[in-house]
C-alpha cells in the first residue's frame, strides 16, 4: 500500500475508533465546512445569482402573460384563464431544478481539478465529503426557489390561492422543494457513477431531466394532454412535486392533480431513496 494511502488508512482508523457520538460531531463539521465553501462561490458568482432569478420570472412575464391574452386557456386547472398564476408554481419547481442541477455540476468541476480526490484524502469518509457537497447543491436550491416564491407574492398580477391558509400554505411549498431538492442531488450523484465529465452530465440533463419537466404539468394541465403524455407524467417523478405546488399554492380544487397525500407519499419516498442509495453509490465515481 503507498504511503499517503497507509496514512489516510490509520487517520480514517482513529476516528473510527472515537467515542461514536465524537466521530459524528467531526463528520458533520466536515460537511459543514464543505457546505459552506459552496454557499461562499455561489455567493460571489453574482451571474448565476441572478440569472436564476430572472429567467423563471421572464417566462412568467412573457410566457404567462402572452398565452393568458392571446390563447385565453380554457382548461378547468387554469383558474379564468390565468395562466401566469399557473405558471407561477412550476416557475419555483423549475428554479430548484436549474439551481441544484447547476450547483451539482460543482462536482465535476472539483473532480477534473483535482479537489476533490484531495478533499478524500482526509480521515473522513467519502460518504461524509459527497454529503455536505450535496447539501450545499439542496440548500442553494431551496434558497434560490423560495426567493422566486416571495417575488411572486409581491409581483401584481400572480394571484396564489393558499390551500392551508398562507402559513400551511408556505410550509408545504418549503418541504416540497426540500424534497425535490433532495431528490435532484439523489438523481446527480448516481449519474456521476455512470457520467464521468460535466459536459455529459449537462448533455443528460438536457436531454432527460429538462423535458421530463416539461411533462411534469409545469407549463400546461395534464389532464389535456393524449393519453400518452399523461401516462408518462404520471411516471414522472417530478409530477408530483409540481402538482404538491399548485395544491399548496394555486389549485382551487381539494386534490389538485393527483392528490397531496398521493404526491407527498410518491415526493418523500422517492427524495429518500435516491439521495441515500446516490449517497452510497457516488463513491464509485471518484
């Protein structure tokens, strides 16, 4: 065995021979540090700060605005005909996706640096390191999709219709794009076991994720849709997440889509699974 490897070994020992309550005091401060230089990069790219902001914003202005005059929806989920009030939860959904997605990419950026394989030569597991990276990726997205939520309460125009009143409401809308965001890392890691540069993972996420979320009921009812589409929105694990959105915040009906203890159930489930078995497979990757 080399020796850097020999001693990297018997520091990963001792702390596995530490009192256990020591050991997990260590490896939360590990990924705390770990979380916190991704929060400080995000920070100073003021780019990606801002266009995370302003392009789902955009899409509601143009986009909501444009279908709401000129094609005047008639379908029974777009409530009169406002589409940009629609519009307006799949807009959050969609800024958690872009920005755990873009945060995720961070990665590879510290695998092709070399980074990262420095950062596993330190006495803590490679589990401890790709955790508290994930959590930075999870935290940013949330960040980021619940400042595009307060914009649209105060934006004029962008009616939301609480279903548990504005504090349940609200609550509901944090833990869904918690979960999501959970989910979106889960789905990250196991791609880098398979996807060994940045520009095939975006090549995936373009390919994949991004139109799985035009089929996620974001951008239009999915209850209109050929029979088809809905049944691979129905699939599509982003679906539920989204369809928790417009009950939380927009839909008028008791269930929504699908049906909150449906989509909350399917949501957390599935956040769990990925990011635990993405958690014990990304190792692999590095």
């Amino acid at each position: 065995m080399e020796p850097a490897r020999c001693l990297v070994s018997d520091r990963r020992t001792a702390i596995d021979q530490q009192p256990r309550g020591r050991a997990v005091i260590d490896a939360a401060y590990a990924s705390w540090a770990l979380l916190s230089r991704d929060l400080r990069a995000v920070s100073r790219s003021r780019s990606q700060l801002y266009s995370s902001l302003l392009f789902p914003l955009m899409l509601l202005a143009l986009l909501g605005t444009g279908v709401s005059s000129g094609l005047a929806p008639t379908s029974p989920r777009i409530l009169n005909g406002d589409y940009t009030s629609y519009l307006a939860p799949g807009m959050i959904a969609m800024t958690a996706l872009f920005s755990s997605t873009f945060s995720s990419a961070g990665f590879y950026r510290d695998r092709e640096s070399g980074l990262l394989r420095a950062m596993l030569a330190s006495p803590h597991s490679a589990q401890t390191i790709l955790f508290g990276k994930a959590l930075g990726a999870i935290l940013i997205g949330t960040v980021q999709a619940l400042a595009v939520l307060v914009l649209a309460v105060v934006i004029p125009g962008i009616d939301l219709a609480w279903q548990f009143g504005w504090l349940g409401g609200v609550a509901t809308v944090v833990v869904t794009i918690l979960a999501l965001n959970f989910m979106l890392s889960g789905i990250s890691l196991l791609l880098a076991v398979r996807i060994k540069t940045m520009q095939g993972f975006h090549l995936i996420m373009n390919l994949v994720l991004f139109p799985l979320f035009f089929l996620s009921g974001a951008f239009f009812p999915l209850d209109q849709v050929p029979t088809w589409l809905e049944v691979i929105g129905y699939i599509n694990p982003l679906t539920y997440a989204v369809d928790l959105l417009h009950y939380a915040s927009y839909a008028d009906s008791p269930d929504g889509l699908i049906g909150p203890l449906i989509d909350g159930l399917v949501l957390g489930g599935l956040a769990m699974l990925l990011f635990v078995f993405g958690l014990r497979r990304a190792p692999r990757a590095v």
